[in-house]
C-alpha cells in the first residue's frame, strides 16, 4: 500500500446521484428496503440449505456459496451509498476507494467462476448422472470454489494496484456512486495505454474463459438432453438449468455492457444506472430466481421452519 503517498488526492467525491438530488431520500428508501430484503432471503437460503440435509448436494453447496457471495457484494458497497444518499459531502478516502475496488472485484470476478462451476455441475448431473456423487464429492466442490476466489483474489490484485499506481493530481471527481474502474481511470492525472490494455484484457479474461467453459456445458447439456426418450424427462432437465442460465444471462450481460465496451462509448449515467442493477437488483432477484421457485427448495423450507416451530419452548 506505498502508493497512497504517492498522490496528491486524499478522498474522491461521488457524484453519481447529483442529477437527482430531490430524489435521494426516496432512493434511500426504496434502495434501503430492497437492500433489508435481499439480505433476508439470501439468509433464508444458507440457513435452510444448512439446516436441512436432504439440501446437502453439490447444486445447493454452489447455491449457497452463490448467496453468501452475493450478501459479501452488495455490503462492500450499497451500506456506503445509502449513507451518501443522505449526506451533504459523498466522500470516501483514497485507501477507500481502492479497498472497495479490491473487495468488488475479487467478489465479481469469483463470481464469473463460480457461475461457470455451477455450469459444470449440471453438465455432470446430466451428462455423467451415475458418476455425479464420485465427480462431484465435496472435495472436489471445496476446490471449485477456492480456485474461483484464488482466480478472483489474483485478478482484483492485479487491476487495483495498476489503477491506483496512476497519479492522481487534479479532480477527484467520481462521476459514479462506488469506485469502478472506469470512473477511477477517468480521473487519473495520466494513464498509458499499456494499463488500459491490461486491464481491459484482465476484465475480457474473466468475463470470456468462464462464459466459454458454460457454453461448452450447456452444448453437451442440450445434445445429452435431445436424446432422452420421454418428453417428461426433457422438460425435467430443461428446468433445472433455467435458473443458472437466467442468471448467466444477466450476470454477463451487464458485466459485458460495462467492462468490455471501447473507451470512446463511456458514459457515467449509462454506468450508474447498469451498476445499479448489478449491484441491488440482482442480488435481489437471483435468490427468487435460484431457490424461491424451486419445489425441492420451499420443501425443505417447510420442514426447518416446521421443526423449528415444533420445537418445546424453554
């Protein structure tokens, strides 16, 4: 951290939500709300998937890795905003900034590996069922996961020390409301293109190699599924990849939109409006997606509520 010496600016401004300055107690509001929400059934789902043994599988290990994830995202940064929303100054230090960086971007890019582990999963569970519990055992699900927060971990290292070894010596004016990359870089004193390059490709690598290796699943997915004899069978299998698919689908589609798009397409509003999808609505609408409309998942539900409420009060 000997960088932090070497500028001129001491804390950023966020400026993200300027625009709308009569609105920020109602964003405050509805965004606290949404908040409060998401972290309640992002609990709700690793408490039962804890809790309740017939939920002790590979698919629902990831689900509440994913959940945990998610809550660790959504903390790094939406508590900030809510405080900013109803503060007269929206600053953060300089350490600060380049703290939440990391910490956003080693959850984001796990993320991306996560979602293509849980690709895997289902490629298993479709294509190898009578070998998913030995492919599958939870050695090999611990190692999933500790190689996609080591790709993570390197990755966030990585583009926060080239972001924050630029200079910054005149504005420190986020025109975002969390300290992304881009609104970052827009303020840095000078960059080279050699940086940009790198952490452009940096952002490609982990957006592109994860979504390939899903891709790669769900084709042998879909050619295992077209041979199953009965429609039934099909529809069953059709279903529980839905639920990843969706998630993929939005999880790299806004990721995509915000990271891999040239320079001369940089917009700060496009950006703060994306950003606030990906980080309150998402996380909101993945859990509902993943486990709130799976049967197997309100099942267990049911039960660990029921035996809770079972239970001899003492």
């Amino acid at each position: 951290m000997e960088w932090v010496n070497e500028t001129m600016v001491r804390e950023f401004v966020f400026l993200g939500f300027s625009p709308l300055a009569g609105l920020q107690r109602l964003l405050f509001v509805v965004f606290l709300l949404l908040y409060l929400f998401t972290l309640g059934t992002n609990a709700i789902i690793i408490s039962t998937i804890v809790l309740d043994r017939a939920l002790h599988t590979p698919m629902y290990f990831f689900l509440a890795i994913l959940s945990f994830s998610e809550t660790c995202y959504t903390f790094v940064i939406v508590p900030k905003m809510l405080v900013d929303l109803l503060a007269q100054k929206k600053t953060i230090s300089f350490l600060g900034c380049a703290i939440q960086m990391f910490t956003f971007l080693f959850l984001g890019c796990s993320h991306s590996f996560l979602l293509a582990a849980m690709g895997y999963d289902r490629y298993v569970a479709i294509c190898n069922p009578l070998r998913y519990t030995m492919l599958m055992r939870h050695g090999v699900c611990v190692g999933l996961v500790a190689a996609a927060c080591a790709c993570g971990f390197t990755v966030a290292q990585i583009i926060t020390s080239l972001v924050f070894h630029l200079p910054f010596h005149s504005s420190n004016q986020l025109h975002h409301f969390f300290c992304d990359i881009s609104p970052v870089l827009q303020v840095a004193s000078h960059h080279t293109h050699f940086n940009q390059i790198i952490i452009f490709m940096l952002c490609a690598l982990v957006l592109v190699i994860p979504l390939l290796l899903i891709l790669v699943s769900y084709i042998c997915i879909l050619s295992s599924i077209l041979q199953f004899p009965s429609i039934l069978g099909r529809h069953k299998a059709f279903s529980t990849c839905a639920s990843h698919l969706i998630v993929v689908t939005v999880h790299y589609g806004c990721a995509s939109f915000i990271y891999l798009r040239p320079k001369s397409n940089y917009s700060s509003s496009q950006d703060a409006l994306i950003s606030v999808s990906y980080t309150i609505l998402t996380p909101l609408f993945n859990p509902m997606i993943y486990s709130l409309r799976n049967k197997e998942f309100k099942s267990a539900l049911h039960r660990v509520v029921g035996t809770k409420l079972s239970m001899p009060q003492h």
